[in-house]
C-alpha cells in the first residue's frame, strides 16, 4: 500500500535566498491578509502557505504588522515608479495624466490583492502595519499625480481648479477598479471598454480640450 501523498504546504523548504524566500512570503501573505482580514492572518497561516516554520519566518520579518507595511510600500513604490516614467515621457499634460490614469488603473488589475491592502483595508488594521506606507509613500504617489493635473491647469486645459479635479480623478479611478475586483460576480461590460468610456466621460466633462 502507497503511503500518503504528502500536503506540499506542510513540507518545510530548505534554505534558499533571502530575497526569494521574503518575496514568497509577501505573495502568500497577500492573499491570507484579504481573505482572513488582518486578525485572522496569523504568521502560522502565512508560515505553512510558504512551507516555512513560524520560528523560520520571523527570520525575516519581526511580526505580521511588518509584512503588510513591506506589501503596502512594494506596492505604492511600484505605482510611483509607474508615474515617474509617464511624467519624464513624451506629450503634454493631458496626454501625460490619461497615461498616468490607465497605468494605476492596470495596476489594480494586474495586482487585485496589494491593491485592496494598499487602498481598502480598515483604519484599525491600517494601523497595525500600513500607516507610515500610506502617508509617506501614498502621500507622494498622489502627489506626483496632483502635479500633473496642476501642469493641466497652467496650460488652461481644467474647466474647475486643480485639486478638486484630481480628486475626481482619482476617485473615479478608484471605483470602476475598486469594484470590479472586489464584484467579480457583476455582469460587467468588456473591461477595457469600460475603462475608455470612464476616461473619456471624465476627461470631456473635467477638461476643455
């Protein structure tokens, strides 16, 4: 008789590289952050994911607080690398922010899980872990993107003023993303269709060009 067929997330890996073995970890913890909430997300759950002891885990990090503040930076960092690189490209300040839009919005999709931790999770979780990511790094990304609109209004392009109309950008963008990940069940219309119909209404209703 065959012995049992062994649970590949009880087996404990080897030792492999530092980086490799942290970048697991935070792709594991993802998930059990948005599926478990941040109570539930214990270092044993995200230690067995990973095929690692608890005491091999916090190697690497010091507690769950600190894996999700690491997830939430990675994440705003990715988005800010995004906006510098559309911002040092070609094309003037309209061209530069629907560029600038569509790249956090593929982001979202690409990326639905640190999406959800970066910009949904609680207030009482946010302070377990990802409250210095969110004002330090989440302050810079908006910013970053609020200078563009703000090169829009300089060139005459804005019907109303600048913060306000980032604001509506932003929050624009942030629901048709928030929503489509998180309402998946939803008869949605084809995604990229409804990405330029929500770019297009926005940018003729916001801007005069």
């Amino acid at each position: 008789m065959s012995a049992p067929a062994a649970n590949p997330r009880s087996q404990r890996k080897p030792k492999g590289e530092g980086h490799a073995r942290r970048a697991e970890i935070l792709a594991a913890a993802e998930g059990i952050f948005v599926e478990h909430g941040y109570e539930g997300a214990t270092i044993r759950k995200i230690a067995d994911e990973v095929g690692l002891s608890s005491t091999a885990l916090y190697m690497h990090f010091a507690d769950k607080g600190e894996i999700l503040q690491e997830i939430c930076r990675q994440a705003f960092a990715a988005l800010l690398e995004l906006n510098r690189a559309v911002v040092a490209g070609p094309g003037g300040p309209e061209r530069r922010l629907r560029r600038m839009m569509q790249a956090y919005i593929d982001f979202g999709f690409a990326n639905p899980n640190a999406y959800r931790l970066i910009y949904m999770t609680r207030p009482v979780e946010l302070q377990q872990g990802a409250l210095s990511a969110a004002q330090e790094l989440g302050a810079s990304l908006y910013r970053s993107f609020e200078q563009v609109v703000e090169d829009a209004e300089a060139a005459g392009q804005l019907r109303g003023d600048a913060r306000t109309t980032a604001q509506a950008l932003w929050a624009g963008s942030h629901g048709l993303v928030s929503l489509m990940i998180t309402k998946p069940y939803f008869d949605w219309a084809d995604r990229q269709r409804l990405v330029d119909t929500l770019l297009d209404g926005l940018f003729a209703g916001l801007m005069t060009s």
